[in-house]
C-alpha cells in the first residue's frame, strides 16, 4: 500500500509542478466507535472474591446482593459460626440423654431438669484473614460497613448463655429469630439490607486496618438466679439446635484514606511485557511512528471515577495523567507521550487512579460499557 501510494502522489506532483517534492506529510484524525457491551464490575468481584477467601474461613460465602432497590455493588460476607448440626452440640444432647442429666450440672426433678452449675456445651472460634487483601485498594477505606450477629434455634436457646469475642469485645447474645440464610439464593443475597434483628458488631476498624479478624464462641447453660431456678426438659434438650450467623454488608463505596489513595486497575492493556502496538522488538515499530497522538475512550454511564486522576505508567515511569471525564474512561496520549513511547522497546502500560483524601468512587452493581471510541493524530511522512 505504501508503494502504490507513493506512486499516486508522484505523478500528481509531477502533472502540477514544476519540481517534485523531497517528502510527503501525511496527517489526519481519524476516529473509530465501536458498540461494545461488558461489565466493569467484574474486576471489582474478583478484588472482593480474591481479598476475603482464605483457607482458614472455608465456611465463609461472599455473596452479591441482588435486590433491584440496591444501586450500589453490594457484597454481604456470610459466616456460620454455630450451624444445625453442630457436633459439641449433638455430643452434649446425647451424653445429656444417656445419663439423663449431668451429674453436678443438671439433674433431675420430677419430670424436668434443673441447672445447678455452669456447663459449657461448645466453644470454638472462626478466622478471616485479611493479610493477602488486595494491593489494588491499598489506602482506600470502606464506607458503609454494617454486621451483625443473629442467633436463632430451638425454644432451648432462650436457657443459653452464648458469649461472642471479637477481638478485646465479649458481646452476650440473645435470640433474633431469624435465620438470614433464607435470604440466600446461590451466590446471591435477596434482601436489601441487614435484617433489623440482631447483635451490633463494629467490624468497620478491622477491615479497614486489613486486620485479621477472629470471632470466638462460647455456648453454655447456666443456673438461675437465686430464687429462681433454671429449670430445662428432656425435649428441650432432644430437640435442641443452634444457629449463629455472622453477616457483614459491605458496599463498594470507596473513600481515600489520609494523603490519598491509587486504585489500580490490572491487566487493561493485556499481560504483562506484551506491546501495547504489538510490537516484538525494539527495531519494530509498525503503529506508533503513525501516531503523533492518541485517545481512548470506555464510555460508562456514568464514570464512577470521574474527577480521578487517570494515570498511566509503564515500567515504574508516569507516561500520560489527565482528570478523567463525567461518563467515559478516557485515556489519552499526547505527542510526548507517543515520543517516549516509541523510544521504548516494549510498552506495557498500567492502569491507576488516583483519588485526594476523603473522595473516592461508588461502584454501581452494572457498570457497563456503552462503546469504545479510539482517535488518534496521524503524523507520517513518506521520504521520496
């Protein structure tokens, strides 16, 4: 193409001028839109996903609210701390009914049971690592954590005392009467909000601070106060289980920490030491000598990030920043930035963004992609 052209150009010049030309400058602006459909969301799940699974919390679920009325992306960590069949549990029951009683602790009177002493049924405690959280949402803060505690079971739980630990805090439970995995469906979490029942727990500060969070237990029966014995039955006790559910909403309503946070966005030019123009070599440069300048734009409606400053680096060195639009990720590179572009062998860009303290970014539960729009300035000249 290049030849034939060259060979255009020539003969024109020769027809309408006296002398031929040393070179020919080719320019324009050329500008491409292409429909485009995806969900920008999907980065954000796998930051969640990949932060709070660890081999210590198996029993935890990460689940994603789905209700219409919920705008933001909303995820809720769900952890059984005490399920139905809980083996202490089932083990108490049964040496309960064996001996029918416990001697020293429960004993008989008449047709019921009364508690004499505290016996501790189960105890145990469930950890959720945060050290690996990912780097990607270093110095940003969650805003809007909410968790709670339900307790749920038999008529049995009422005659119970359950203490909970979270960190230096001991917090005695009572029965909510509610059992939140009814609100679970899949990977999904149906209802839109915490259930107003339940147990308060400020779990704001350890997720926060990517502090390791430990929640222990501790189930047990105790006598009554003086006066008043705590009287149990044998169906009570036959028929007895537990639930304890730890439940925590957690919305991608992002804010930046002191001094200011970079959010960053992996893999949006493809793998790492991969050309962004495809180039193999340094000595092969098919795109961006045409380049004098260049623009990308992701249109999002809106741009959660808009007001950011979008920067792009390669190799540790800033290559382009501009503020980013109210409804496109643009992302632009000037004719400096095509200069040190083509003065480096390979170019694998990263992608961050950074925010001043206290703004952020609030991530939709779709955020789409309506289109993307390349243009560019062309700059190439033909030596004749």
């Amino acid at each position: 193409m290049k030849i034939s052209f060259s060979v255009l150009i020539i003969s024109i010049f020769v027809v309408f001028a006296c002398t031929l030309p040393s070179a020919i400058e080719i320019r324009g602006t050329p500008e491409i839109i292409i429909p485009a459909k995806g969900n920008f969301s999907d980065i954000f799940e796998t930051f969640i996903r990949e932060s709070f699974s660890s081999e210590e919390a198996e029993d935890l679920k990460i689940l994603i609210c789905d209700h219409d009325s919920v705008k933001i992306m909303t995820f809720v960590l769900y952890m059984p701390m005490i399920s139905e069949d809980n083996e202490e549990i089932e083990v108490f029951k049964a040496n309960f009914v064996g001996g029918l009683g416990i001697p020293g602790y429960i004993y008989p009177s008449g047709m019921d049971f009364i508690v004499t002493n505290r016996y501790e049924i189960a105890s145990g405690s469930e950890t959720i690592e945060l050290e690996d959280f990912t780097h990607a949402l270093d110095g940003f803060l969650f805003d809007g954590i909410e968790a709670k505690l339900y307790l749920s079971g038999t008529s049995f739980v009422d005659k119970l005392s359950i203490d909970v630990t979270i960190g230096t805090e001991t917090k005695r439970l009572t029965t909510s009467n509610v059992n939140v995995a009814d609100y679970m469906s899949g990977e999904f979490y149906t209802f839109p909000g915490l259930p107003g029942e339940g147990i308060d727990v400020d779990l704001e500060g350890f997720i926060n601070n990517r502090d390791d969070l430990i929640i222990g237990y501790d189930v047990s029966v105790e006598p009554g106060p003086p006066g008043s014995p705590k009287i149990v039955t044998m169906d009570e006790i036959q028929e007895a289980y537990v639930i304890l559910e730890l439940v925590v909403w957690l919305p991608l309503k992002m804010k930046a920490g002191p001094g200011g946070a970079t959010l960053e966005i992996p893999d949006m030019f493809g793998e790492e030491e991969t050309d962004l123009f495809g180039r193999e070599s340094g000595d092969d440069s098919p795109l961006s000598d045409f380049l004098d300048w260049m623009e990308m734009e992701i249109g999002l409606d809106p741009n959660p990030f808009a007001g950011g400053e979008l920067i792009i680096s390669n190799a540790g060195e800033v290559v382009s920043r501009n503020i980013m639009a109210a409804n496109s990720f643009n992302i632009k590179f000037d004719s400096e930035a095509m200069k040190t572009i083509n003065e480096t062998p390979i170019f694998s860009p990263t992608v961050s963004i950074y925010f001043d303290e206290d703004e952020g970014f609030s991530i939709p539960r779709n955020l789409l992609v309506d289109f993307l729009r390349l243009r560019a300035g062309l700059k190439y000249r033909i030596d004749l």
